[in-house]
C-alpha cells in the first residue's frame, strides 16, 4: 500500500516538482534573442560547453531504462548482462574524431540531423529519408522504455492501481509536465535537469556500494550468494562467469552496441548542441567515468540476489516484473527518506533522456520530412513551430505503448532498435570520411541489411515467455547450418551484408558510370571549428557574412 511509502512517495514528488520547475526556468536560461529556430530550441543555440555537455550526453545515454534494467537482466542472466560496461568504454575512442568531423561539418553547413548531412554528402534526399525514418523507428521504443524505469518506481511504492487508468495515471502526469516544459525550453530544459539529475545518480550509487554491501555481508557473501544462486537454476545459463556458447553474442553484442549508440539521433543531437570541437574532446575523454558508474550500478543485480530481493508480479498472470528488482532493492536496505531520494534518481533519469529523444525524433520529422517533401519554403520559425508540436506528438506516442501494449513488447522492440540504427552506419559514420560508397548502393545496402536483420530477428524465439518470433537479438548459428549452441548477435550479421552490398554494387556502378550526384561538402569542412564562416547562417547572425556554398 502507498501508505507504507509515505516517506519516499512526499521525497520523489518533492524532488520531481523541483526539476520540473526548473525545466520551465530553462526557457530563461541562457536565453537567445530568437527562440523561434531549430538551432536554438532543438540545440540549445550549439552554445553548451564541456561540463553542460557532459552531464547532457552522459544524461541522454545512461538512462533510467540503464538504471533499472541491466542489474535486472545480471539479476535474471548473470554474467551476459555486464556487456553494457564494456561497450560504453570501447565506444569513446571509436567517436572520437568521428563525433569531431560530424560537428564541424553540422556548424559549417547548419546541419540539425545526421539525415540533414546524408542529404548534403551524398545529393540523394531518398537516402536522407531512410536515415531519417530508420532513426524516429529507433528511437520511439527508446522513449517508450523510459517510462518502463519510472513504472518501477510506481509500482515498489505502491502508487499504482489496478486498473489500467489508475496504473498509468501517474505516468500520464509526469509526461504531461515533461511534454509542457520541453515544448517551452527546448533542448535547455533537459540539459538543465541533467545536473541534478546526474548528481542523484552518482550519490545514490556511491552510497550504494558502500552501504549495501556493508550490510549483506561484504562482496565476498554477495557474489558467493549470486553463485549459489545460478548453480541452483534449472535452466542452463550463465552464472557469474559467462559459459562457452555466449561468448560470442557478448562479444559481437557489445561490439555492434558500441557502434550503435552514436547513431542514434539523440546522441547526435547532445554532441551537435556543443560549443566548439575542443568541448567534444575533452568529452569523449571524460564521459567513461560514466562507463565506471553503469559497472557499479551493474553489480546492484548480485546485491539483490544476496538481499533476497523477490521481484513484483508482472501484468501477465505468473509472470514477475524483473524492472522492479533494484527499487525493492533500495526500499530494502535504506531508510526510507534515502528510498525517496533514489527513486527520484530513477524517475528523473527517465525524463532527460525522454525530452531528448523526443526533440531528435521532432527535428528529424521537421528537416528531413516536412521540409524535404512537404513545405520547402518552410521558414526557420515554421519549423521550430513543427518541431515543438512533433516532439509532443512523439511523447504522447510513447505514453500509449506503455499503456496500451505489455511493457515487454517494447522491451523486445528496444533490442532490435540497435540491429535497426546500425543499418545508417555506411552513410552516416563512414560517410565522414569517404564519399567512394555511390548514394545507389547504399540505399540497397540499407535494404539488404534490414532485410536479413528482421528476417533473422523474426527467427529468434524464447521458450520461456513462449514468444515464438522477435524475442531478442541473439541468432543461433545452428540457423545458419553450424552444428553449434553458440549464437551471434543479428546487428552484426546485418551490418556486414549491408557494407558487403553496397561495396560490391559501388564497384558495378562505378563501372557502369551512373550518375552519383553532387558533394556537396569540402574537405575543409570537416575542421571548422567555432568562429568559422557558416555555409548556412543560423539565429542572431548576419546572413551576408556567410560563406557561400560550394558547388
């Protein structure tokens, strides 16, 4: 009963009306003489500087899904579900000069979408389309996730009903408000929460680390209770070391999650809001100490296991809500104002990275749709205008997967929300750095590996749910004719297709001299840095001052 959790539900609330008052101050700060353009609502005016930086993008990544879902999947699976420490180290120093030349080509030109510089790179508004749909598609389940963290949270202090209005009213609520002040502040509002919102995450799970394993015992109890506990399993898995037929999938699913997570439009969106390319070097150096973080608030799934922890009851009949491990966790062990403070961390690390989403999402819309085919005249006050009634579009979107689908298809459409982003990754990554791919045969790229990649994920079953097909992302390789129990992660397999084919078709059409378009780049772009001329003015700048396009 939420009366149990009088504490902690007078603590969340407190701390959530808070960020939300200053979600709406957000408008003020730092406020341009224009709001009314996409560079200063969807980017924050490409001002923000490392230590706003650092908190937005380490904000956007580590959400409240991350919070609460990967000590549940080491809480249910063990050793399979540290792939996420790994993959967010490897992936600074593979962004690092690759975020550097996205950001000095999106300042030169004005660029607000990774789909904005397809379309300039590669002269083809078909391919910008794809990589425009193919990162909303990626996205949406995204947003919808982060309600599945403050759920948890709902549900552990008892603040839900049983029916399906009381259950989701509170979610309805806090959305609502996210929705309003986004639609005011833009991309300030959640780059503002975002310090408080960090701070929450770091106190908790540094006390948390601290303090829990004093009092289960010490880490030595902690993991001799995990490995109890997945000795004793019936069904054949990983334990607290991974066994040989997974060694693959945490191999290729880190790698391939590593290679996704700066494709996705909201990671794009909080390296193009900074201020010049020195504030994403000092960044991409900074933010594993985020990486570290996720490692601590990995192990709160071995601390559950020796804590004892038993999962909530599931929407389904017999089914158990996994998401609700860590809440149970801290309602446990700590007192209950510390409860409250920890749940507000959750809650409020599902609004940052929701408001981000939903403004990548809404600029995506407006630049690469509305304006490319359906207005383009579309004057920069138009399509903030768009933008901002998009990005509420998608948020009232989000919510009704929530409500009107089983949390646990979203979930399932997360896990191939990384097979489908990774399908952008030859026009987008490597079209940094080279314009040999013919804009022809990326588009079949793009084809061949999404096709295989839902084919292969359509294939994937779990005897345990009962789920017969998109039930995950690891792919037998018996399906491939191995006589192996090993399987592989299908982002990977499809990604390779897709650079394979449209390598080979380049090479043909090349040889056969179809046309491929203008560049519409310079070497030079890809280095200008702040104080640069700008091919596309922005807000507050003399237009006649630009550089004139190239041809």
């Amino acid at each position: 009963m939420w009366r149990d959790h009088l504490t902690e539900i007078i603590v969340f609330s407190l701390l959530f009306l808070l960020v939300s008052a200053m979600g709406f101050v957000a408008a003020r700060w730092r406020a341009p003489r224009d709001m009314a353009h996409l560079d200063e609502w969807g980017l924050g005016g490409r001002s923000f500087g490392g230590w706003i930086t650092w908190f937005l993008v380490g904000g956007d990544l580590y959400t409240a899904y991350t919070f609460v879902a990967v000590p549940a999947l080491i809480f249910g699976a063990g050793a399979a579900g540290f792939f996420a420490v790994p993959y967010t180290i490897v992936i600074y120093p593979l962004v690092f000069l690759v975020l550097c030349r996205l950001w000095s080509v999106s300042h030169r030109h004005g660029f607000v979408t990774p789909a904005d510089f397809v379309r300039n790179r590669f002269d083809s508004p078909i391919l910008a389309l794809l990589v425009a749909v193919t990162g909303i598609v990626a996205t949406m389940p995204y947003i919808a996730l982060q309600l599945v963290g403050i759920e948890a949270v709902l549900k552990t202090m008892g603040v839900t009903g049983d029916s399906a209005l009381a259950r989701h009213l509170p979610i309805i609520i806090a959305f609502a408000i996210l929705a309003a002040y986004t639609y005011q502040s833009g991309l300030r509002a959640p780059a503002l929460i975002a310090f408080v919102k960090d701070s929450l995450i770091y106190i908790v799970i540094l006390v948390a680390v601290i303090y829990l394993p004093y009092k289960l015992g010490g880490w030595g109890d902690i993991f001799d209770a995990a490995d109890a506990k997945f000795k004793a399993s019936p069904a054949p898995g990983d334990g607290i070391l991974l066994n040989a037929n997974n060694q693959l999938q945490y191999v290729t699913l880190a790698f391939g999650s590593a290679l996704a997570l700066f494709l996705y439009p909201h990671s794009i969106t909080g390296v193009l809001a900074s201020r010049n390319r020195d504030v994403i070097k000092r960044n991409m150096s900074a933010l594993p100490a985020y990486s570290l973080l996720l490692g601590l608030i990995a192990l709160l799934g071995y601390m559950a296991i020796a804590a004892n922890v038993k999962p909530l009851p599931g929407a389904k009949a017999g089914s158990v809500d996994g998401n609700t491990v860590v809440p149970l966790l801290f309602d446990s062990q700590f007192p209950d104002w510390f409860a409250g403070v920890a749940y507000a961390a959750i809650g409020i690390g599902a609004l940052v990275p929701a408001a981000i989403m939903s403004i990548a999402a809404a600029n995506l819309f407006t630049r690469n749709i509305y304006k490319e085919y359906l207005k383009r005249d579309a004057s920069p006050a138009q399509e903030a205008n768009v933008s901002k009634i998009t990005s509420l579009v998608v948020k009232v979107g989000a919510v009704a997967c929530i409500v009107f689908l089983d949390p646990q298809f979203s979930i399932d459409l997360q896990l191939i929300g990384g097979v489908i982003i990774l399908q952008t990754l030859p026009a987008v990554a490597l079209g940094l750095y080279t314009r040999w791919f013919h804009r022809g045969a990326l588009i079949a790229g793009w084809v061949a590996g999404m096709g295989l990649g839902m084919w292969m994920l359509y294939q994937v079953g779990n005897p345990t749910t009962g789920k017969k097909h998109f039930a995950g992302s690891a792919f037998p390789l018996s399906e491939f004719g191995f006589d192996t129990k090993k399987t592989i992660y299908v982002g990977i397999v499809a990604v390779l297709v897709n650079l394979a084919v449209a390598a080979l078709l380049t090479v043909v059409l090349r040889a056969a001299k179809v046309a491929d378009g203008v560049d519409g780049t310079t070497p030079d772009d890809y280095f200008a840095d702040e104080g640069d001329p700008r091919v596309t003015p922005g807000p507050d700048r003399d237009a006649e001052s630009a550089r004139e396009p190239v041809a």
